[in-house]
C-alpha cells in the first residue's frame, strides 16, 4: 500500500509537520488511521480529511477528530480485504485559528 499526502488549496499559515503513516510511505498491512500533525491550532470545525483509492472512492470512515492542543487531525479508516494492495491518497483543507 503507497500512502501519498496532498495539501489543498492552503487559507491559512498551518502548516503539516508530520503523518503517521509519513507520506509517501510503502506499507506492507494498510493502517487502521491516519494522523496529521501540523505547526499551528486549527480552528475546529474548518478542517476536512479525505482518505480515497486509485478511483477515488473515500476509504476512510468520515469520523475526523481534533486533538492534542488543536494541532493533531485523526480519522479512521475502513478494514481492507488482507493481501490487498492498493494506493489510497490523502487530500486534506486546514484552517488555523
């Protein structure tokens, strides 16, 4: 699984520090969440994540969460079929405060 990270149209200064998993990042067994960290507060309620595959169907389970001081974006994502291999790009819009 090749996990690929692309920032939207940026509104504001956050900017992401880190991911887990790190971008563009080969994974033998697909993750159960992905978590963005990024420089600045964002403001709750202006951020959106979508986790999709090759055709752009969304994989993830549309449950993001906003934690660790307002600096941190989780959501989970839907169980994949074992020995499954497939790209699932990540596109996220962030506002900080």
């Amino acid at each position: 699984m090749l996990l690929a990270l692309c920032p939207s149209a940026a509104f504001a200064h956050a900017h992401l520090v880190r991911s887990q998993p790190a971008a563009n990042t080969t994974l033998k067994q697909a993750p159960k969440t992905v978590e963005l960290w990024f420089s600045e507060e964002l403001a709750p309620g202006f951020n959106a994540v979508a986790v999709t595959d090759q055709q752009g169907k969304r994989v993830d389970k549309d449950d993001l969460s906003l934690s660790e001081g307002a600096k941190k974006l989780q959501i989970d994502l839907q169980d994949l079929a074992s020995g499954t291999e497939k790209e699932r790009v990540i596109i996220y819009l962030t506002q900080d405060r």
